[in-house]
C-alpha cells in the first residue's frame, strides 16, 4: 500500500514538473524568443529586431526563461549573449511543428485555450 501512495505522488509530481514546463512555453513571446535562439545566440537587441518585441518585454520573458533553465547567457564583450540550454529544445520546438501539421485543425476550433 505505502509504494502505491508513493507511486501516485511520484506521478504527481512528473506532471506537475510536466505543467509547469508547458507554462513555460506558453506565452507567444516566451515562444518568439526560443524561435529565434533556435537559431544561434543572441544579444537582447538581437532578439528585439528578430521578435519584434519590445526591449523591456524580451529582458522580462529572458529572465522567466533564464530562472526556468531553458535558456543560459554568456558574456560577449560588452554584450550578453543569450543561447537554448539543450538541443532538445529546439528538438521539441520542431516536434511541435510536425505534431500541429496533424492536429492543428482541431487545436484551432479548440474553445478552451482561445487567446484572450
């Protein structure tokens, strides 16, 4: 009995570290910002033209992605270079894509994740 009740919180807590990854990824700017870092590092000027977002907005979602570990940065002269923490990042990001090129029809007509 005790290892089921073990077992539950274990799973538990996989999906609760699984959710609140997900969060991560959640927000479109969050998302523009690893799209671009898919590509090479970036400074935050870099990611501002490529984003188009503005300044303050790209240092508020780094520092969400920073804390979170889904991105490093590393100094660069005068500039701070930001860079994906894993391949397998921008390994999910891809898998994204492929997964959507078969369900996006049904994620589009979706009602409970609408953008607000």
């Amino acid at each position: 009995m005790d290892q089921i009740v073990a077992d539950r919180n274990t799973g538990a807590t996989a999906i609760e570290r699984r959710a609140k990854l997900f969060r991560g990824f959640a927000d479109p700017s969050r998302l523009a910002i690893l799209d671009a870092l898919c590509e090479a590092p970036l400074a935050v000027h870099e990611i501002v033209t490529r984003t188009e977002l503005s300044q303050p907005n790209v240092s508020n979602h780094l520092r969400c992605l920073l804390d979170c570990g889904l991105v490093a940065s590393d100094r660069d002269g005068r500039f701070i270079r930001y860079r994906i923490t894993s391949a397998r990042i921008t390994d999910l990001l891809n898998d994204v894509d492929a997964l959507l090129d078969l369900v996006a029809e049904g994620v589009a007509a979706c009602d409970n994740y609408r953008e607000a």
